[in-house]
C-alpha cells in the first residue's frame, strides 16, 4: 500500500515508522532537536510549502536511511487515507 503525503510525494506505507502533529508534537524540545539534526543532516524533505501540518518519517528497509517529510496535510487526514490503519497518531 502507499500513502499520498501531498504534492507529488507517495511513500510506501509499510516503510513509515510515524505520522506526527507539527502543533503538539514540536512542543517538546527534543522533537525540535530532532528535527533541526534531520535538517542539517540532510533527511528532510518538504512536500509542500504551504503551512506545515504534519511531519512524516519514513525508514525504506532496504535504504537504512530515514526521510522525514514535512506535509501540508494532517495527521488525521493522512491516519484516515492509510486503508491498512497500521499507523498510529
């Protein structure tokens, strides 16, 4: 199965580790920590520039590298086009 994460972007579903609410979760200064080193390192990607909704971090098995995807979309919105419902807000 493969998820629609805005723009032109499709990612495997099986490949997500988590879908995460850009509002509550960058609250916390460890997730801004994790993102700011996932920027500098090179891992994320920008689906869209409209206002940031949701951030996506995807780990391809074979790959080994992760990509976090910054969406325009909502978490509930993305949870809701996952027809596998294996991801979890």
């Amino acid at each position: 199965m493969y998820l629609h994460l805005g723009g032109e972007k499709v990612v495997k579903t099986k490949d997500i580790i988590g879908i995460f609410d850009m509002d509550t979760s960058t609250v916390s200064k460890n997730t801004r920590d994790y993102l700011n080193k996932a920027e500098k390192n090179g891992e994320v990607v920008t689906v869209s520039f409209d206002l940031p909704k949701s951030f996506v971090v995807v780990c391809p098995k074979k790959q080994r590298q992760k990509t976090v995807y910054i969406s325009q979309i909502s978490p509930t919105t993305l949870n809701k086009r996952n027809l596998s419902k294996n991801i979890y807000l």
